[in-house]
C-alpha cells in the first residue's frame, strides 16, 4: 500500500514537471543543490559535535572508569524502576537498630501550673511518663588569662611554666586549632566559611586569613609526625600505590597516595614520572607495590597489577565479538582461581607453585586468542606486565586489586573539586601533613581530633624549646 502511494506520487511528480520549460527546471536543480549543501554542511556540523560528546563522555564511560564513577541512563532508570511497587520503610522482618539509652546527666521535673482547656487550677496528678532527650551544649568563647612565672635555676638556666592549654606562641587556644582542622578537612570547609561558621555558631571572630595562618601553624607541628609515618610506610613489605592530578597556582601537579593496611601517606608533587617515587623509595625499592599500568611504577622490582583494571578492560573487549566474548570469561576464570588459592592457607613453597601454575595458565589463554584482531590491544596490556598479575600469592595479606588506593584517593578528588586550586605552593605541603595523618588515624580506628589535639599540646604547649 505504501509502495503504491509512494509510485503515484513520482508519477504526480514527474508529470508536473513535465510541463515546466528548461530554465524552471534549471531553477528547481539550483534550488535543490542549494539545500543539498545546507544539509550537508549541516550534517558535518553535527558529526563534529557528536565526536566531541563521545570524546567528552569517554572520560567517564571507559574500561579504565573505577565501577563507582560508571553509571548510564539505563542503570539510573533501572534502579529507579526497581523502587516501584515497594512500600515505603524498612523490609519486612527487619528487627532494625534503636540508638541505646544514655544515662542523664540531670533530671527535670515538667509540671502544669493551670488547665490549657479552662485555665483552672483545680486539677489532681494522674500519672507521670518519662522520656530521655539527648542534646549537645552551645559552645562559647572563652577567654582565659595565663599568669605564667619564670624562673632562675641555681645551675644558671631561665626557663618558665608550662600548661597544657597554653601554646608558647600566638593568642589561639588547643580546641579552637582543632576545630579549624575539622572544619577543613573532615567537613571540607574552605576558610571563608570556616570563619563564618565560627561568627555565627560560636560568636568567635576570625579573619580567614587568620584561619589560613591557624592551619599553617597545625601543619608545621604535623611535619615530624608526617616522616615518621613515611618511615613506618617505606618499613612495610608492599604498599598499594595510585596518583591523581591537583592544581596548584592553576597548574597541573599530581597528589600521590601510598597506603597499607593501616598507613595513608600523602605527597603532592610537580612530576608524575618516577623521579618522585626514587625519591621517597630509592632506585630499587624493596618493598613491592599494588598499581595500576601507571609506566612510573615499573621501577618496582615487585608488582602486583591491579585485576580491577584488567577485568574492566576484558569486559569493555568482549563487546566485540562471540571469541572476545569468550576470552573475557577465561580471564574471568583465572581470576576466580586466583581468589580460591588466596583463600586457602598455604605456606611459601604451595604459594609459588601455585603462582607458576596460573602464570602458565594465563600464558595458555594469551596464545589461544593472540591471532583474535580484535583483541589485540588487551593481550598487549597484559603481556606487558606478564610477571605482575600474580604478585600477590607470595605476600601474604596482599590483594590482587588496588581498591585499597582508589578508595582513599577518592577524598582528594572531591577535596579538589571544591577548591579548584591551591593559590600558593606551601598550600600542598601544608595539606599532604595533615590529611596523611588524620586518614592514617581515621584507618586505625582511633579518634584523629584526639589525637591531633594531643600531637598540638605536646608540641606547641608542653615541649620546652
């Protein structure tokens, strides 16, 4: 039916311009390759901007994309769909959590002086109930003098008293620095809203040049503590290592993260080559490192490739086609047999053997789909660090992934969203002291405003220059 429509139209057509004389037709072939080149231009106009959205959206959208950061429009309306039809609140049969009761610190009586109803005062008491709120206490500004004596030693030395809340320089107090290092860097405060929160909240007036000036004196009493943790870092068997960029005064510099089980260590450097890493680690390093295909981390004798990256590739790769398809589910494979021989306990000599056994292993899915064209670019990832994927059988505790590294990193990435920049150079070393410290502390379970609090008494109010 459509077909018949479409032959009478042309015959419509052809019959109408049959009765047209040569210089109309000229006109109407003009007229046509007028909008043809309109078209055209048009549709290079849009392919040129649809190649710069694909490039734009590669960013986000790759095998090299950690799992956290991929998220498209079918997944979004998936999750949202799967809502549907669900009642509001907790699943049925969950026993649930109720925050446990605090013992009052004081006890009120509310009592009724007249009848809300009538306004009488002849009312008798029928029963009492009891409820437990809990609250937290305004804090203030508080002033405090210190009359300090100084004192003349019979052998000759001066020296003065000392008092646990009394730095010897400047007129800001213990908690006050600590509050300004929460605000920074467990809230993310930038210092101009750190000084109106303290305005408003505390009545405390600060400039926030003032709270930039705090925040360089807490970091100054962090640099010690800050190499004694790289110390600790550098006397570990491995370590899981990742970088992202950060600007500083609008340039391009690279935060690197180093961490173990119970360590974070911050640098912030110019360099993303391996100049920074021979640095802190030496030319050959003795400890072995977790990575990603970074080329600066080659210099480690011992790697552990990170099976993140590569699964996120292989999977990207098996799009291509039915064998590609296939060669992800043996990689697949071979990892899950890497898990099972992490799981059991083995000693030294089992843990070799079995690296020898899956090194073999992945050697023979390599040469099985090395001639695969479309799978080219993977084998070479791999081929590349083939003594590296295996790593992680002969240091016990190791993981086969470097999530470890890519989940602390992932603080500094909103941390530089909100700034945009450092504005001076001392500003990366100030915050590679403090946040390797308070995340060191956070990872060890214990309370990092404690301890800052204890690190800034012992330094600026009890030692004795």
């Amino acid at each position: 039916m459509k077909r018949a429509k479409e032959s009478a139209s042309r015959a419509a057509l052809r019959k109408s311009l049959k009765r047209l004389s040569k210089d109309e037709l000229i006109d109407i072939i003009f007229q046509q390759q007028d909008q043809i080149d309109l078209l055209q231009q048009q549709v290079a106009m849009l392919t040129k901007r649809v190649d710069e959205l694909e490039k734009r959206l590669a960013r986000y959208e790759n095998p090299h994309t950690p799992p956290s950061q991929q998220q498209d429009d079918a997944d979004k309306s998936s999750s949202k769909t799967s809502k549907k039809g669900r009642r509001p609140g907790g699943v049925v049969g969950h026993k649930g959590a109720t925050r446990p009761i605090a013992d009052p610190d004081e006890t009120m009586e509310v009592v009724a002086e007249h009848c809300p109803n009538c306004n009488g005062t002849h009312f008798e008491l029928t029963e009492t109930e009891e409820r437990i709120i809990e609250d937290i206490i305004p804090a203030r500004h508080k002033v405090t003098r210190f009359i300090i004596s100084h004192y003349e030693c019979s052998c000759g030395h001066q020296f003065h008293g000392v008092h646990r809340d009394l730095p010897q320089k400047g007129r800001m107090g213990v908690h006050l620095m600590v509050a300004v290092a929460a605000l920074k860097y467990q809230l993310r405060g930038v210092h101009r809203k750190i000084e109106n929160f303290l305005r408003y909240l505390h009545n405390f007036h600060i400039t926030h040049r003032t709270v930039a000036n705090l925040l360089s004196r807490i970091a100054a009493v962090c640099r010690d503590a800050y190499w004694q943790l790289f110390m600790q870092l550098r006397a570990s068997p491995f370590i899981y290592m990742d970088e992202t960029g950060f600007k500083v005064q609008g340039e391009k510099w690279w935060l690197w993260l180093f961490r173990t089980a119970n360590t974070v260590f911050v640098v912030i450097h110019p360099s993303r080559g391996k100049k920074i890493l021979e640095d802190l680690f030496g030319k050959v390093p003795e400890l072995a490192g977790v990575c990603d295909g970074w080329r600066a981390y080659q210099m480690f004798p011992n790697i552990q490739r990170c099976w993140a990256h590569l699964l996120r590739i292989v999977d990207d790769a098996a799009k291509a086609s039915a064998a590609a398809e296939e060669f992800a589910a043996r990689i697949h494979e071979c990892f899950n047999l890497l898990k099972d021989a992490l799981a059991e306990k083995l000693d030294e000599g089992q843990r070799w053997a079995q690296r020898h056994y899956l090194d073999d292993y992945l050697a023979a899915i390599i040469d099985e789909y090395q001639d695969v064209k479309e799978l080219q670019n993977v084998i070479g990832y791999i081929t590349n660090a083939r003594e590296a994927w295996f790593t992680c059988l002969v240091y016990p505790g190791m993981q086969p992934t470097n999530n470890l590294a890519e989940q602390a990193v992932r603080e500094h990435v909103i941390v530089k969203r909100i700034i945009g920049t450092f504005r001076s150079t001392s500003g990366p070393r100030e915050y590679q002291y403090l946040a390797s410290l308070l995340a060191t502390w956070k990872l060890q379970g214990k309370n990092m405003f404690e301890e800052l609090e204890n690190l800034i008494r012992n330094q600026l109010c009890l030692k004795i220059a």
